[in-house]
C-alpha cells in the first residue's frame, strides 16, 4: 500500500528526527512535514506545509490535498512550559488531538500515532518498574492532557475504529534538535555545558532516578509499533516503553568517564516536584511482548554517542 504521512510538530525534538526516518521508510514525497516553525536541516529537504494544529480548517485543507493514510501528531507543550503556561498547554495538547481524532475518522485515515508520556503518571503510580495498568494520577498539565489523550484515543479505537497508537515515552536524549521545556531536558543540556564550559549545574538533585531513552530508539521503537499488525496490539491507551534509568549524579559519573575533569552542583527549581511525582524505572513487557520492542543503548552507548556527535557539531557550529 501507498503510504502518504503527515507529521505534525515535525520541526520538534521527536519530529525532525522521526519525519527523516518515516522518509527513508517511504520516500521524501510521501512524508509532509508541518509545524508553525521553519523546518532546519536535512528536514527541509521534503514536503513541508506551515500549519498551526489548532487551526482547524487548515488540518481539513491539509488533509483533502494529501489525503494521508498516516498521521503523527507531534505537536504538544511540554511539562515545564505548561506549568507556566496552563490553560495554553492544555488547549494545545487537547483540542488539537480531538481536532484530529475526528478529522481522521472523517476522512478514513488509516493509522495515528499520538505521543504519550511518563508524565500521565503521578505520585501515587508505583516508582519502581511501573506496570503497564496502574494508578495514574498526574498532577501537571502535561500529564493530564497526555493521560487524558491516552483516554481519547482507546475511546476513538473502540466506538469510532480508528487505528490510534501510542508509546508513553521516557525523557528523550538526542543531539538533533534540542527539546523545549521538558522536566527531562537536563539530560540533554549536561552534554552541551560539559564539552563548553566542563561544568554543569543540574535543576534536579543528584539522586532523582528518572526513565529515560536514546532517539535512534525511540525512532526505531515508534515505527515498529507502527508496522505491528494491528490484531496483536491489546493497550490502546498507550503502551509502557522502557530505555534505560539513571539519575543526575550517574549521567555526570559516565560523563566523566570521558571527560574526567567535568564537574556538577545542584540546584533543584519547580522542575524537581514534577519529576519526584514521575516513576523511576518502567515495566514494559507488553511493548516486548506484542510488538516486538528492545532497546539498543545502553546508557554508557549514549553518553559515548552523543558525546561524540555533540562534539562535532560543535566544531561545526551547526546548532
Ligand atoms: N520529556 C518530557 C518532559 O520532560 C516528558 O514526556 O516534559
């Protein structure tokens, strides 16, 4: 079958990674980016349309043009931001994912992916190896709409049967494209700090477990959930989706590793309750089992990647 994609929030941390990937999957003309940002890099090298998701007619004109078989709906406001910012994160993140959800169906859109996160879950989730089904009492905006999101999704699966799937990711690490405004984003910042100035100053304490992911797996994990034949998916909330675990003071212990004279302080901000109510590790068995998912880094492959890309870019002066 002729695949034809929309990403939206394609110019983000995941999307400018994932929309280069689903290219080399299906071809550059099958893949339209589009974000309110101007695409950078090699994701300006294919279709890019400029769309803001809470427009709806454009989502309807976009739609009607490329009639896609596929969407990932991207786009959202991240848990810090929308602490700041709440009732904004929530109409983002919400109203844009109902937005889609009934265009899809509308149109006979074949497949959706939507991003969930460890953030759905909250201070009373077990931390440890949290099971797939659990308590799950977010206290951020962000984890609200994204465990509300989760609802909608298994809701739009089984009354309305739309092909609707969903990872909860971890804190995301990659060299790409930098977050924006994530509680995790200090896993990403420690790389840049310890290569220009040896010294990094974490906004979460040194024993703050968090779960965590390389992108090359996310990216991998994404599109294997996505090619799963659908009789052998069971969760249409979103599936568990494990990398690796470690705290700030483990990041700093591999950084140094490599760079042995890299030093850390703390200084824990607003940043430390929403990760003190995110688990520490997560069970994702049923990602394994039904679809087949595995990791490939371990943390010590992380640290070793993204230094060694970071570095170049760096040396470049590309980001
Ligand atoms: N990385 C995200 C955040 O920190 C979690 O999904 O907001």
């Amino acid at each position: 079958m002729k695949e034809k994609i929309i990403v939206t929030g394609a110019c983000g941390q995941i999307g400018s990674e994932l929309t280069v990937a689903l290219r080399e999957q299906w071809g550059n003309e099958a893949v339209i980016a589009t974000d309110v940002k101007t695409p950078e890099g090699e994701l300006a090298d294919g279709p890019f349309a400029h769309f803001d998701v809470l427009d709806r007619d454009r989502l309807g004109a976009l739609i009607q043009q490329h009639k896609p078989t596929q969407v990932y709906h991207l786009a959202a406001m991240l848990s810090a931001t929308a602490e700041k910012y709440p009732l904004k994160g929530w109409q983002l993140n919400m109203d844009s994912l109902l937005y889609l959800l009934e265009a899809a169906v509308e149109a006979n859109i074949r497949k959706v992916f939507f991003p969930s996160s460890i953030g759905a879950f909250g201070s009373h989730t077990p931390k440890d190896q949290t099971p797939q089904y659990t308590t799950m009492d977010p206290s951020t905006v962000y984890g609200i709409s994204k465990l509300a999101g989760e609802g909608w999704c298994q809701y739009y699966f089984e009354k309305r049967g739309l092909d609707i799937r969903s990872v909860r990711y971890p804190g995301l690490i990659s060299y790409k494209t930098l977050p924006g405004g994530g509680t995790t984003d200090y896993a990403i910042d420690i790389f840049y700090q310890a290569l220009q100035k040896g010294n990094y100053t974490s906004f979460l304490s040194a024993d703050t477990p968090l779960p965590m992911m390389y992108m090359p797996d996310a990216i991998k994990g994404t599109l294997q959930l996505m090619e799963a034949p659908a009789d052998q998916l069971t969760v249409r909330t979103s599936y568990n989706f494990a990398g690796f675990t470690f705290t700030p003071d483990q990041l700093a212990q591999a950084i140094q590793q490599h760079i042995p004279s890299f030093t850390i302080q703390y200084e824990p901000d607003y940043r430390q309750a929403i990760a003190d109510s995110w688990p520490s590790s997560i069970d994702d068995s049923f990602a394994r089992k039904e679809w087949g998912w595995q990791p490939g880094y371990s943390l010590e492959d992380m640290v070793a990647d993204m230094l060694k890309n970071i570095r170049a870019k760096t040396a470049t002066n590309t980001y």
